[in-house]
C-alpha cells in the first residue's frame, strides 16, 4: 500500500511539468477529429435512428411509457441524446486509452527514466505488441461491459461494476506500455502475477477519476447546443487523467521493476552439482562421512 501512494505522489508531482501537459495535445486533438467529427457529422442520422429504437423495441419502450406516465413528456426529447452520450462513452474511453498508450506513453517512460538511472532496458514490448495487447484487451472489456449492462442499472451494482471493469482495463493497457522498453517478456509476467491487486487497485482509482467527465458529458446531452463544446473539454479531461494513470503506472511498475532485479541479484541461482565420474552420487549423513574417513 505505501508503494501505491509513493507512485502516487510521485506522478502527482510529474504530471505538472510543462512536458507531460504538452503530452495531452496530440491524444486530445486525434480523438476530438475521430469523435467529434462523427458526432457532428452524423448527429441527426444517429439521433433518428436511436429514436426509431427507443420507441419501438421492446426493450425500451417502457421508459417513453414511463415518462408519459408521470407526466414528464418534456423530457421524451432527451432520452435518445442520452442514450447515444452513454453508448459511446465505453468506445470514447477504450480509444483514449489506444492513443495514449501508443503516443504518449512511451513519452512518459522516457520522462520517468531520470528517476531509475540504473534500470537497464530489457525491451520485452514493442508498439505493435502495444497495439494488439490493447486491442485485445478493449474486445474483453466490451464483451465484459454488454454482458454486465443489465446490472449497471441495479443497485450496488452501477456502483462497483463499471470502476472495476475500467480499472482491468487500465492496468492491462498501462502496465504493458510502462514496462514494453524495461522489462523483458518473462519479467512483466512476474511483476503482473506478483501486484495484479496494487495494479487493479490503481486502476479503478483512475477509473474513479474518470467518472467527474463522464457524468459532465451525459449530463450535458441533454443540452444540444452547448454538447460539442463540452465533449471537447470532456476529451481533455480523459486525457490529462490518462497521462496522469500513466505516470502513475510509470513510478509503480519502474520501482517494481528495479526491487524485483535487485531480489534476484541478491539471490543468484545455485548451479547444480556436477556428477562425479565414479558414478552416481550418494548423499551421505555426516557421522557416515566422518566413521569412512576414520576407517
């Protein structure tokens, strides 16, 4: 637990240097083109055809029945906002969560280096490794997300489901991409099986964090005309949290790194006795060495 909120510190204390909030630029501007785009392009298609859903499956239905039924008519209007606003929100997030960790990860990495001078590369990661890792790990947390949705609309569940799903996902993601120049392939492994729960725990911190702009972004759908200045500021919020889970990431992986060297240095491998050329080697009690050589 002290490691966590060492790390903590530490990337607090990184994340307000000029260079890594430079390094919140190009994420911000490749997802704003991607999502922003698509929004404002095909907004009213993809307003008609969530529309066209919400009142006629049968899985839907119910809530225009519902606010009918109360009296609430006037909010029939932004039902299909908010529904396409948390749709996209799993798909905004896990994209993020690519660009930082294919361009500013790495950034971040060669930032944190002048805090382990020592720490040689070991290179078990690469940037295509980077890419299938995160996108196989993005197809598990959207499988995993469809198939918890039902829950998230049941107490406690909305409250614990989505911070651990997003805290898996974060951890996958970054403890790849911080420790890909460092560790080898054989020691990630080791260090992951070794702090999977600090790592986790870390994760759905950031995944906590994360929550301040998604509800800025569902809550300001409703709102049609302020919605593409807020996703802008929403997108930025995602990614000055994403570097800061970087650096986070960063400090705990890199310190672990540098322990679990130092572990195996201090312990080397014993190497294994030589067989003698008599034959087979016995083991022998030492009052039996003693009562031969006395012989």
């Amino acid at each position: 637990m002290n490691d966590i909120f060492r790390s903590f510190g530490r990337a607090l204390v990184s994340q307000l240097h000029p260079r890594m909030l430079m390094l919140t630029v190009l994420p911000f501007v490749l997802a704003t083109l991607l999502w922003g785009g698509l929004l404002w392009w095909g907004w009213d298609p993809i307003m008609g055809a969530t529309r066209s859903f919400l009142e006629t499956s049968v899985l839907t239905s119910w809530i225009y029945s519902a606010l009918d039924w109360f009296g609430l008519q006037s909010l029939r209007s932004v039902v299909a906002p908010l529904f396409v606003a948390a749709l996209a929100i799993p798909l905004v997030i896990a994209s993020m969560l690519m660009f930082i960790g294919v361009f500013s990860v790495p950034a971040v990495v060669r930032h944190l280096e002048r805090n382990y001078p020592d720490l040689a590369k070991a290179h078990g990661g690469s940037v295509l490794g980077s890419v299938f890792h995160s996108l196989g790990s993005t197809l598990v947390f959207l499988s995993l997300v469809l198939v918890t949705l039902p829950l998230w609309l049941i107490p406690p569940f909305f409250a614990l489901i989505p911070p651990v799903l997003w805290g898996w996902l974060t951890y996958r993601v970054m403890t790849y991409d911080a420790l890909a120049d460092h560790a080898s392939a054989e020691e990630r492994k080791t260090l992951v099986r070794r702090h999977r729960t600090p790592l986790l725990v870390i994760g759905v911190a950031v995944g906590l964090l994360g929550s301040a702009p998604t509800i800025l972004w569902v809550s300001s759908a409703a709102v049609i005309f302020l919605f593409p200045f807020v996703l802008a500021g929403t997108l930025w919020l995602y990614v000055l949290i994403f570097i800061f889970s970087a650096l986070w990431f960063g400090h705990f992986c890199l310190r672990a790194l540098a322990q679990l060297r130092a572990e195996r240095v201090a312990v080397p491998a014993q190497p294994p006795a030589a067989p003698s050329s008599g034959g087979d080697v016995i083991d022998l009690a030492p009052h039996e060495v003693r009562r031969i050589e006395n012989s």
